[in-house]
C-alpha cells in the first residue's frame, strides 16, 4: 500500500535539504551510467566488438557534463495551487498591532 502524500496548501518549494538529496541521486545516478558505459566499452573492446566500444567511450566522456548540468538545475516545475482573485486584491495577513490599531481607529 503506498503512503499517501499531504495536500500542499501553500505555494513554497521543497526544503534545501530535500532539493540537494535530489540533485545528489541523480548526479549518483549520472555517475554510475557513465561508469556502466566506460566497463562496457572496456569489455566490448576486448571481445572485438569495434563499432560499440567508442560510442560508450564517448558517452562515458561527455555524461559527466550531463551529470553536472542535471545536478545544478532546480525544479522549475510549479505545483502552487492559484488562488482566485479577489475584487480587494489580495488577503494578507496583518500583525496584531496593525489590528488592534485598526479596531481602535472604528471604535473613535
């Protein structure tokens, strides 16, 4: 049974810690393919495999570019929910004081 996931009711991002543990697996991720490719094309060049063995040298070359660039980018994937537009614009909250200032000035 899977765990349900809570309903986000704001529009913030992930935690830092939770980005950056992201962006580690994946560079993990990004890493071990490339080792995968450079033991395979060590493999494929000693069973003669002549067409194959350069093209995962050069996979094995150019992924840790990947795996930096795949690292370094941030969600830009929006899970805010919009809120509806008000005809007195948008609700924020105001500080104690701002209210009980704003009680007084009613009651005079």
């Amino acid at each position: 049974m899977s765990k349900a996931q809570p309903i986000r009711i704001t529009t913030a991002g992930r935690s830092r810690a939770e980005d950056i543990a992201i962006r580690q697996k994946r560079y993990a991720i990004s890493m071990s393919i490339r080792t995968l490719c450079f033991v395979g094309a060590v493999i494929a060049g000693l069973a003669g495999i002549g067409w194959l063995w350069p093209i995962l040298i050069v996979a094995a070359l150019i992924l840790p570019y990947i795996a930096v660039v795949m690292a370094n980018a941030t969600n830009t994937k929006s899970d805010e929910m919009n809120l509806m537009d008000s005809p007195y614009g948008p609700r924020q909250l105001t500080s104690g004081r701002e209210q009980q200032l704003g009680e007084k000035g009613e009651e005079d």
